[in-house]
C-alpha cells in the first residue's frame, strides 16, 4: 500500500510541475514577443525624433528634402526609410509635415520659421 501511494504522490508531482512549466514557458514566450514588439516601436519612435530635430536644424534647406520609393532623402541621401505617406505643406510663419513611418506611427510636425 505504501509504494502504491509513493507512485501515485510522484505521479500527481510530475502533472503538477509538467503543468506549471508548459505555462510558465508559454507566458515567458508571450512577454518575449512583446518586449520585442515595444523595441520595434521605440526604435521607430527614435528614428522619427531623429528626423525631426535633424530637419528643424536644416530648416533653411527643407526645399532640397524629396519623396520617392517610401523613402525620405534629403540631399539625395536617404534620410529615413520606410515612409508611406509624406507631406509638406509651408505657411508664412510655420511649416508643418505630416508623416506616416511604416503605417505605425503617424505624426504631425509644426516647425516654426
């Protein structure tokens, strides 16, 4: 009687702790994919803060800066890649940029002249 239920307690112990680490890898799995989802936008969101401080510091050269192939050049370098939608619309007193980075992040910038 005694062996049986020595069996039987480590057969409960194996399920139990089977159990535990198949969800516990599938959570770790889940918090992986998401970290690496939050990098990917973050790092999004960084090379856009780039493009703009790097255009309100040429201000004066904005005509030099062009739109093809999802790609923003200025100089005929790429500036940023991955662009869907682009606009640049020039007022007397202010400029303002409409921009669409890898259908993620859509922003608006007001550049004062």
């Amino acid at each position: 009687m005694k062996n049986s239920f020595s069996l039987f307690e480590l057969l409960l112990t194996l399920i139990i702790s089977s159990t535990i680490i198949i969800f516990s890898s599938k959570y770790l799995k889940e918090i992986y994919l998401e970290n690496q989802n939050i990098q990917n936008i973050e790092i999004s969101k960084i090379d856009l803060r780039s493009t703009k401080i790097f255009l309100e510091k040429n201000i004066k050269d904005l005509d030099k800066l062009t739109f093809t192939n999802n790609n923003l050049y200025f100089k005929n370098y790429i500036l940023l890649e991955k662009v869907n939608e682009f606009k640049l619309i020039k007022n007397s007193d202010h400029i303002e940029i409409f921009i669409n980075y890898d259908n993620k992040i859509t922003q608006i910038w007001e550049i004062v002249l």
